[in-house]
C-alpha cells in the first residue's frame, strides 16, 4: 500500500494536483464543494496513515472521536443557562482535551525511549486547535459547535503535521464563504508562488545545509572534542549556523507548502514566518518566527496567565509578572518539544534573554536622549539577535548532548 507524507516527495504533489484542480475549477467559478474537500482530506490522510502508519491512524481516529466528545460537550455545557460558567469544569476540559498528549510526550521518558501508541503525526498542532476553542467557548467568542464544520477544522490535511495552527473562528470564515473570482485568481497567484518559494527553501537549501554540509561539520566538530575545551571550536561554530540555516529552510519550506495549498483550496491559513532573522531583537524574532505558534502561546499561555496574576494580585510589580509569565510560556515551550535537558535549557534560556530584552527596552526608552539610534545601531541589534537565535538552535539541536556526554 502507498504511504505519503506530507510534502516529501514527488507522488504526493502529483497526486495534491490532480485532487485539488477539480476544487481549485469549482472556487474559480463561485462554488465551494464541501462535500468534495472532505473527501479530498480524508484520501489524504489515509495517504498519510496507512501501511506502516496504520496504528498511528487508528490513534488519530481514536482522538478525533474523544476531542470531538469533549468539545461538543464543553460547548452544550457552556451555553445552557443552568449551569454556570464554573472554572473547575473549564479545567477538567482542557486537561481531557491535552491529556493524550500528554501520554504521548511522557511516554519516552518512562519507557526507556520508546514511542506511545496512541501517538501519531500532527497530534501536538491537532491539540493546539481544541484547546484554543475550548477557551474560546469558556469566552463566549464560540457560541456553538457544528460537527462537520468542527472536523473539516480539526483534520484539514494541509497543516495536519507541522502547522500554521490556525483559529476556529477565522478559519470557518473562509471555509463558509466563496472569494470572489478577482481574490481567488490572487490566492492562487500567492499559493504557487508559496509552493515554489518552498521547494527552493526545503528541497534546495534545506537539503544543501542539512544533508550535504551539516553532516560534515558534525564530524569535524565531534573530531575535535578531544582536543579543544569543552570542544569548542570553530567546527561547532559552523554547525551552529549550519543547523540554524536547516532549520529556518525546511520548516519554513514545509510552511509554505502548506499555506500554498490551503490558498489553492480557498482558505488563507496564516503565514508562520517573516524573515526572522531580521529581528532587531528577540521579542520582534518571536514575531516573526513560528509565528502560529508563538501567538498560541503567547495568547493562550501567557496572557492569561499574567491577567490572572494581575487579577488575583500574585504579585504586586507588573514587570515581575511579566517575567514569571516568560519562564512559564518558555518552560512549557521547552516541556513540549522534549523532556531533555537541552530543550528545557533552550527554553529557560529564551525566557532570561526575554526579560533582559525587556529591562534593555525600558532603559532605552528612559535614555532616547543618551542612546545613538542610526543604521549601524540597527544592523548591530541585528546581528546580536540573529546569534542569540543561533546559539539557542545550537542548544536545542541536541548536538552539544552528543558532544559532551556520548
């Protein structure tokens, strides 16, 4: 049987071609067939999920069934007036909602590295959506739920792995209007532009830095452990940048496929990246960069935390709230992408680099006066910036794990 992941090899485009153009017919002249992009996302994730991939789809099935439940449930809960909207009952959602990711993330740590069943493809990007309606629906911004609606949401295949997460409530907007003729002849222009923007990215760059060059560096740098203290060298600089450049291109290549399909299909997924590395500083990267993510983070993890702290009168300074909330948020971040050393260290590291970005911030707002603004100033900033992200790549790679202790 055939098995495709998303965006990685030839068969899958071919085939995201032939299913789309029907669809891609039907926008082009005012009509959206719903019932024709379900099945288009239910023939892709079977591509995804079968073969070898079957109990991971059987796990997908699995979830799909229980996050719809509680959703569902939630809601009918949320908007009946008998009930109140108590707090503890709005827990016991989310720790359902996030509990099979949770088992999914813990599992390696306690069984000797092994991966869970009930783990599959997507399932942190997939959690993410519930979640953020859950919370949505305790505010009242979703007032009802609509189960195909809900599933077209949940498992739109474009973004099914790696993202953008996008929104329920912006997201059914697209999916429950027709653009124009004039847009969508835009949004195919920007969907292939975005498609052959992300072969170069992934398949040209991401392959020269990932797979021909960083390779290389690694060797050189594990060669020179030995010798070097800590085995610094000018070897790991390389793969410092080496590993950083990979990154930005295969990700951010993935995320162009994906928002270039979803524009083909009609629906305008937010984008994840804007050159990030032209950050003056590490809070305008963290705009910049994974920026679904971060957003989703940052609005559902750290607003609210600092309001229920400003609220509840946790502390009395704002600013040290604010700092608590960054080492939550980039705790929680590093938490989610593994339970080791280096991702919980790659957090920590953002958060303290955060909170000085911060203090620096002030301070030159208070010293304008004194602090020489100019283009030297700026492509300075630049240029720090861009290192700090690339030594907490380095740090999250894991390669300094491998360096130092294997």
């Amino acid at each position: 049987m055939i098995n495709l992941q998303p965006y990685q090899n030839p068969q899958y485009f071919i085939l995201l071609l032939i299913a789309l153009l029907p669809l891609m017919i039907g926008l082009y002249r005012g009509q959206r067939w719903h019932c024709y992009e379900s099945l288009i996302s239910l023939l892709f994730l079977f591509f995804i999920f079968d073969a070898e991939k079957t109990s991971q789809g059987l796990a997908l099935i699995a979830y799909t069934i229980i996050q719809t439940l509680i959703v569902k449930s939630y809601c009918s809960y949320r908007n009946n007036p008998r009930f109140q909207n108590n707090f503890w009952v709005f827990v016991l959602a989310i720790v359902l909602s996030i509990l099979q990711l949770v088992i999914v993330k813990l599992t390696p740590l306690f069984a000797a590295g092994n991966d869970s069943i009930v783990g599959f493809l997507g399932i942190s990007y997939l959690t993410f959506k519930t979640v953020g309606m859950i919370m949505e629906i305790r505010d009242g911004a979703i007032k009802e739920f609509n189960l195909g609606k809900f599933l077209h949401f949940l498992l739109f295949f474009p973004t099914i792995s790696s993202g953008p997460i996008d929104r329920y409530r912006r997201f059914i907007k697209d999916y429950d209007n027709v653009p124009s003729q004039e847009k969508y002849i835009g949004l195919i222009g920007k969907g292939l532009h975005n498609i052959f923007l992300g072969f170069l990215y992934k398949f040209l760059l991401g392959f020269l830095f990932g797979k021909i060059w960083l390779p290389q560096i690694q060797q050189l740098a594990l060669a020179q452990r030995h010798t070097a203290p800590l085995g610094i060298s000018i070897y790991l600089l390389g793969y410092m940048y080496c590993y950083s450049m990979y990154l930005f291109f295969d990700f951010a290549g993935y995320s162009l496929f994906a928002t270039g399909v979803s524009y083909l299909m009609g629906i305008e997924t937010p984008v994840n990246f804007n050159r990030p590395f032209a950050a003056h500083n590490l809070k305008e990267f963290w705009n910049r960069w994974h920026m679904t993510l971060s957003f989703w983070f940052r609005d559902y993890i750290y607003m609210r935390f600092v309001f229920w702290a400003m609220k509840n009168k946790v502390l009395k300074s704002r600013i040290a709230m604010a700092n608590v909330g960054y080492l939550l948020l980039f705790l929680t971040m590093g938490i989610w992408h593994g339970e080791t050393w280096y991702y919980i260290i790659y957090g920590l590291f953002h958060a303290v680099v955060l909170i000085l970005t911060d203090a620096w911030l002030r301070f030159k707002k208070r010293h304008r006066q004194q602090i020489p603004s100019n283009r030297f100033t700026k492509y300075f900033a630049i240029f720090m910036t861009f290192n700090t992200v690339c030594l907490s790549f380095l740090i999250f790679s894991g390669f300094l794990d491998t360096l130092w202790f294997k």
